[in-house]
C-alpha cells in the first residue's frame, strides 16, 4: 500500500533521513521545514528513489502553519496515513545564562511544535477512523539534561501530552500514537544549538546512525506501538534514572561540568532557534559514523562503571 507520510523538521539530520527510508518504499512524502532550499534538496533524492513528493515551508511554532500543511497534506495524497512530529531544537547553558526568549523558543518549538501538529492532523485522523501519529521525542524525555532545562521540560513535557492523548483515544482503536526514544546521534542537531555554554559542545558517545531511527519509523507504520527505545544506550539511561534519580543526576551533570572545564572556547550563539542556518543541512553531524551495536559495549561498559563509581561517592558522603 502507498501510503501518505508527513514529517517536519525533514530539511536535514533524523527527518531527512526518516524522509529518505520512506522514499525506499515509494510512499507519498509531505516535508515540511522551514528551510525550503534545502527541503527541495531533500526532496530531489526522494523523487529519484521512486517517491511522489511535495514541499511546504513551515514554522511548527505558528500554528496556523500546521493547519495548512494538514490541508496540503490530505489533498497532495489523498489523505494522512501517517504523521511525524520530529522537528525540534537546542539549547546548551546554564539556566540562569540562558535568556528567556531562548528557553521560550525551545518550548514552543519542541512542545507546542508538537501540539500544533497533533492537532491539525487529528481531525483528519478522526474523520478517516485512522492514522498513526509518531512522536520522535529522544532519551531526553526520561532523562534530565544539566545545561539544557528548556530541552529537558519540553521532552519531559511531550511525554505527559501523549501518554494523556494516549489515553483520550483509548476509543480510537485504529487512531496510534507512538513515541520514539533513541538515544545521542550523529546528526547536525549540536551545530544547529544555540551555545551559551561559551565551549565547544559535542554529543555524549556513543553517537547512533540516525538511520537506525529511521528504519524504527518505518516499522512503526507496519506494526504501531506505544514506545519505542532505538539504542541499548537510551535503554540504560531510562534504567539508570527510573532506579537511582539522584544519583543519575549527579554523575550526568558532574560529567558535563568536567567536559566543559575542558572543552574549547566558542563564542555564544543562538543558533538555528529563530533562523534557519546554512550549514549542517546533511543527515549526518560528522561526529564519526556509529559502528554497529555491539560495538557500543565499551561505552555502555564505561556507563555502568561511572554510574556505580558516583553511587558509590555519594553514599560515603
């Protein structure tokens, strides 16, 4: 069956990716980003792998724009079978260094980003009695991030605004939504950051193939469910907070506080939050293309044994 799949955020890193996968399939594709240029870019390799594709420039923060790319959507294919909310952004620094506008952005973007979609497409979900709505929301739901406080509300957040819709379409038995959670990827998303750290950043390893998220999309289209986890590493860390939250939260931020005495000086950005950017517009970041899981061994290794070290520390004191 050749179904109909819109995805935001879908210019570049795990969009363009999901775009690329669903483009194997010769699914009709619906993108939507607010950088146009690039889109069409993506757009190009999507039509030269089989795929029927438009192009809508968006702002998932404006939601008047999800509203019309909803009616894009039904009309150029004949429907909305599937629905990716995935376009989102960072924002790296302390709290308090941090200005306001930013932290209002990045909720807007992640989480009203998310809401403004749900509901311009849920109609058109009601009126068919079908859909599937997918969430890529990251590890970040159940993991707070130090020096990201609007990142980790916002993911916090989608998780409690879906685990309600959940609920709300518990009489929708053909309606699903599923939430994606993987683990850190090799995508542009650190370059795109606004930066008020005053450091280099860089994603914690191991790094995944953002492919790897892609081809768990796919699969959620055949056989929807709830949550998905990509990455025994997001695996891990889900654990490590539902079982010891304090301690978690130490080790993680002591972690970063380590890196960034270390790290090189940058100058302070906000990034891609109120601009798109010309640069980093590929599906992957550069941050050395992930190997194959079991791979990951020594970096999950290395995890447990920081963890248990900083437990350790902390119930001596």
């Amino acid at each position: 069956m050749n179904k109909s799949v819109v995805i935001t955020g879908a210019s570049s890193g795990v969009g363009k990716a999901i775009a690329l996968a669903f483009a194997a399939r010769n699914y009709t594709l619906i993108l939507a980003s607010r950088n146009l240029s690039e889109l069409e870019l993506t757009a190009g390799e999507c039509r030269q792998m089989g795929s029927r594709v438009s192009c809508f420039e968006s702002d998932v923060t404006n939601p008047g724009d999800m509203i019309n790319l909803a009616a894009h959507a039904d009309e150029f294919g004949t429907g909305i079978d599937v629905w990716i909310n995935n376009a989102g952004v960072l924002a790296a620094g302390r709290f308090e260094d941090t200005p306001v506008e930013v932290l209002d952005q990045v909720i807007r973007t992640n989480l009203m980003g998310y809401l403004h979609g749900t509901h311009a497409v849920l109609p058109y979900f009601k009126k068919q009695s079908f859909g599937i709505l997918i969430n890529n929301i990251s590890i970040g739901g159940f993991l707070p991030v130090p020096y990201g406080v609007g990142y980790s509300a916002s993911k916090f957040g989608l998780r409690g605004f879906s685990n309600a819709l959940k609920a709300e379409l518990a009489d929708e038995p053909d309606i699903h939504i599923c939430d994606i959670f993987p683990a850190f990827l090799d995508t542009p998303g650190i370059q795109h950051a606004a930066n008020y750290t005053g450091k280099h950043i860089r994603p914690a390893p191991p790094v995944y193939d953002p492919a790897r998220v892609a081809v768990a999309v796919v699969r959620l289209t055949d056989r929807p469910k709830a949550e998905t986890m990509v990455g025994s590493t997001s695996v891990l860390l889900r654990l490590s907070y539902a079982l010891f939250p304090g301690i978690t939260r130490s080790v993680s931020g002591c972690v970063i506080r380590n890196y960034l005495r270390r790290a090189e000086p940058i100058s302070k950005t906000d990034g891609n939050l109120f601009n798109t950017v010309a640069f980093g517009n590929a599906v992957y970041g550069g941050w050395g293309l992930p190997r194959k899981p079991r791979e990951h061994r020594k970096y999950l290794a290395g995890g447990l044994l920081v963890l248990a070290a900083g437990a350790l520390l902390l119930l001596r004191k």
